[in-house]
C-alpha cells in the first residue's frame, strides 16, 4: 500500500504503463504526420512554375497538406493554431484570387503560390520537431 491510499504497486505500475503508452501512441502519431509533411515537401519542390497544370498539382498537394494540418490542429490548437489561422489560410485566399482573377497560367504567380505551401510546410515541420523534444 502506498500513502494508505488503497493502492497496490500492481495498480500503479499499470498506470506508469498506461501513460507511457499514450505518450509513445502520440509521438508516433506526430512522427507519421511528420513523415506526411516532409513527402508532400519533396513533390511540391520537383513542381515546375510553368502554368495551369502545375497550379493543378500545387492545388492537389496542397488539400493534401490542408487534411494534415487540419489533423494537427485538433490535437494541439495552442501548438498549430498559429499555422492553420493565418497561413494556411493566407495560402487559400491567395489560390482562390489566383483563380478568380490574376489566372493560373503567370509563372510568376505560380511560384509565389508553391514558395508559399513550401514555406509554411517548413514552418510546420519546424513546429513538430520543437514540439516533440
């Protein structure tokens, strides 16, 4: 019995596992969304600038970072909330003007769209590794 509590060494050693369980289950979690970011990093620098079909891709990669970004700010709001409220969305306003109005066939306007995703994809990774140590 510890502290006349009514608890058994078996109970606590339970607990100590249990919690260290969780803890191992969320850095994993965090590692695989790592690993997501990091692939979607490397297709969108092979991405050229030259136009529509590029903008398309971009477009693709970046839904796919939106549903990772969005998985990590439902664990941790206070950690990625910085990232979900402003940049991402600064990067969805910017690809709906980009569609709406400038147009997807500028090579300029391509590669501020994919500096963009790359940046805050970086920023992101930056997040998760200063969160896990």
């Amino acid at each position: 019995m510890i502290n006349n509590l009514n608890i058994t060494e078996e109970k606590l050693s339970f607990w100590n596992d249990l919690c260290l369980n969780i803890s191992i289950s969320t850095l994993m979690s965090y590692n695989k969304e790592k690993l997501k970011i990091e692939s979607l990093l490397q297709a969108i620098q092979q991405v050229p600038d030259d136009g529509a079909e590029s903008f398309e891709r971009l477009n693709e990669l970046f839904l796919e970072f939106s549903k990772v970004i969005s998985v990590l700010y439902k664990k941790q709001p206070n950690v990625f909330g910085n990232i979900y409220k402003y940049d991402h969305r600064e990067i969805k306003a910017y690809k709906r003007q980009l569609r709406e109005s400038i147009g997807v066939s500028s090579p300029t306007h391509v590669g501020k769209f994919r500096n963009d995703i790359e940046d805050t994809a970086e920023r992101t990774l930056e997040y998760i590794t200063i969160f896990l140590s």
